[in-house]
C-alpha cells in the first residue's frame, strides 16, 4: 500500500475496501503574544491604573503615592503620551489613593477610597463627589462606564458594586456572591463583566435581571479588564500575570512577571495599536506592550 492509501482510513462494505480521507484537524485561536514596547520612568509613585483617553490622545495613571487605603491627600492623576513619556505629573492632585478611571463625556470619573470623584477633564479639577454609604467601611477600587453614561464602581472589600445612574449613587448590588469584585468592564449597557479576586474568576452579570454567570476562573487575584474588540478579554493578576481569556472561556498566559515581583495592576488596552499598557504598582513604570 502506497503512503497516500497508508494514510486514509479504511472500511468494508459489501466485500470492497474503501478508504476515506481523516478529518481535517480543527485550528483553534491563534495564540497571542507580547512584545514589550517601552518603559516609562521611575518618578510615578505607586501606579495603581492606567487608562486610554481617545479624544485627548493620551494616558491617565493614578498614582496612590503611598498606602492603598491612607486618606493622605497625597494621590495624583498624570498624563502620559503614547510613547510613554510624562506629559504632567501632577495633572490632578490632593487625591488619596486614587485607583480605577473611567472617561465619559469630558469627565473622568476616578475611585478614591471611600468615595467616586468627577474631574474636569479640561482642568483636572474635581467638581463632583458621591461618598460611600459608609465611608469607615470602604474600598472602592475599580470605575467602568457604559455607553449611556451610566457609572460602575467596585469595592473589593466590602462586596459591593455601587451604581452612578441619572445622578443616583446607590450600591446596585452586594453580597458574598461576588467574591471580592475588583476589575470592572462595562458591555454594551445590559452587561457588566467582574473580576472576583478571591476566586480568580472573571465573570459576566445581566444588568437587567443581575445574573451572575462564570466566564473563566483560575486567575488569582483578578485585577483589570479589557476587552480585545473580539469578544475576548484581557486581564490581569495583581501579583505579576496577565491573561487572554476567548470568548468561549479558554484562557492563555500572556505575561508572568511573578518571580521578578513585578506587579501588574489595571491594565489599558489601544485596540487600534494593539498595545496593552501594563502598570508595575510598587515598580513605578507603566509597561508597554504590542500584542500580536
């Protein structure tokens, strides 16, 4: 038998051998890969966040310059360019610990400990702020905005997600079930994907009907959120990872920097560049990376 016949698969009927071609292999995703770009330098202090402002062309980084729970006026938003050098440090100052951003209509909208901050984007001054239901006993962390302007934030602590709609801050959902929700990303207006560091997990919720339902675990301590324009997500382990996770649950370790104990906070992502921005916390250094 030659090898064309030696490589078909071969049945019986009626007396006669017949031969049939295997299947075709399916071909999963390509894996992805990161290629790191630049380093910004060393002189912010403590970058919790990262966030892409397309209007303005350029980064916010919030920078907790200390404890990540201390009301010590000392945070401050800077702005970065897009090949990582500083524009202005001290663009907003007098915050705490500021951490998650989220841009919408002229406004950035920043956590800061106990409470959710509306800057002027024109002046970076705050002219807004929604105080947690009970300021001794929160955490906010993350910020995401839906199309509509409707405003998420997280606190990790407390097991809360509270709600900025029309005016109203109101916790919009609570309880163990989160599992200590940090990383947040709005969908559309009618879903809303969480990060559960205490499970790893990233997860989607119903706006309408608050569904929770699992989209991929095993992640440790989930941190920020991006989606990839292709249904997929990018996230990142506060202690050094970052994740690819396919839109059908499948995840790829994309980064692993755990050894090197640098860490990798809220993560940003330029779909049009394909370049994912990466701040170090305790390193000082916004990281950039190509993805390919």
């Amino acid at each position: 038998m030659n090898t064309l016949y030696a490589s078909l698969t071969a049945f019986a009927l009626g007396g006669y051998l017949f031969f049939s071609p295997p299947a075709a292999a399916t071909a999963g995703p390509k894996p992805k890969k990161l290629t790191k770009m630049w380093a910004s330098d060393t002189t912010l202090r403590v970058p919790e966040s990262v966030l892409y402002d397309a209007e303005q062309d350029l980064l916010y980084v919030a920078n907790i310059d200390g404890k990540s729970d201390a009301l010590d006026g000392n945070g401050f938003i800077s702005t970065m360019n897009l090949d990582g050098t500083i524009r202005k440090l001290n663009w907003a100052t007098g915050l705490n610990a500021p951490k998650g951003m989220a841009v919408h209509r002229n406004k950035l909208y920043v956590s800061d400990v106990y409470r959710l901050l509306e800057l002027n984007i024109e002046t970076g001054q705050v002219e807004k702020t929604y105080d947690a239901v009970d300021p001794k006993n929160a955490f906010l962390n993350d910020v995401t905005v839906s199309p509509n302007g409707t405003v998420y934030v997280s606190d990790s602590r407390f097991d809360k997600i509270y709600r900025l709609k029309d005016g109203a801050w109101t916790v919009w959902l609570q309880g163990e079930q989160l599992n200590k929700p940090n990383g947040l990303l709005a969908m559309g207006n009618d879903k809303l994907v969480i990060g559960s560091t205490k499970t790893g997990a990233l997860r989607s919720v119903d706006v309408g009907t608050q569904a929770i339902t699992t989209i991929a675990d095993g992640m440790a301590a989930t941190d920020g959120i991006m989606n990839d324009g292709k249904k997929g997500y990018f996230v990142s382990d506060w202690n050094g990872q970052v994740f690819f996770v396919d839109r059908d649950g499948t995840k790829q370790q994309l980064l692993d920097t755990r050894a090197a104990k640098v860490s990798s906070a809220d993560i940003t992502y330029i779909r049009g560049k394909k370049l994912l921005l990466v701040p170090t916390f305790f390193g000082n250094q916004v990281i950039a990376y190509k993805v390919d």
